[in-house]
C-alpha cells in the first residue's frame, strides 16, 4: 500500500498544480476536469496511507514479522538439535 500512495500523491499533487496554473491564469478552461481528478487522487492517496499505517500498528511492521519468524525456526531447530543429540 505505501509503495502506491507515494506515486498516487505524487501524480494527484503534480497534476493539481499544473491544472491550477492552467486554470488560474485563464489559459485553459478545460483544465477543471483533471483539477477534480487531482483531489480525488491526492485523498485516494492519503486513505491508502492511514490504511497502510492503521495496519502497520496492528500487526508490526513487515519486517517485524519476518525477523519474529526467523527467530521461531531457529528455536525451533534448536528444540529439534536437542532431541537428536
């Protein structure tokens, strides 16, 4: 998720500034279309990125699980070395 909130909030952002210099300074009326479209991007954007931090903070980080699992597998083989020996 974080790694499309980025370019989705880049695009949103680029494409809302671009539009509003168009617009504003009155040389292209038809760039209020792709002004909408920015915001609905830009908060698409912002939802994925309280998603994916709302899921972060209820079960760890990536990389919290992968070391919590790499640190069953060795107590486990550890358990396993024990009962061979």
């Amino acid at each position: 998720m974080m790694a499309a909130s980025l370019p989705l909030l880049n695009i949103g952002c680029t494409t809302r500034v671009v539009s509003q210099v168009l617009t504003y300074q009155h040389m292209s009326s038809g760039a209020w279309q792709p002004l909408a479209m920015s915001a609905i991007i830009e908060i698409l954007a912002a939802a994925l990125f309280a998603a994916n931090m709302l899921f972060t903070l209820r079960t760890g980080s990536p990389l919290e699980v992968s070391l919590e699992a790499q640190r069953e597998r060795e107590e486990l083989d550890r358990a396993r070395e024990a009962q061979t020996t």
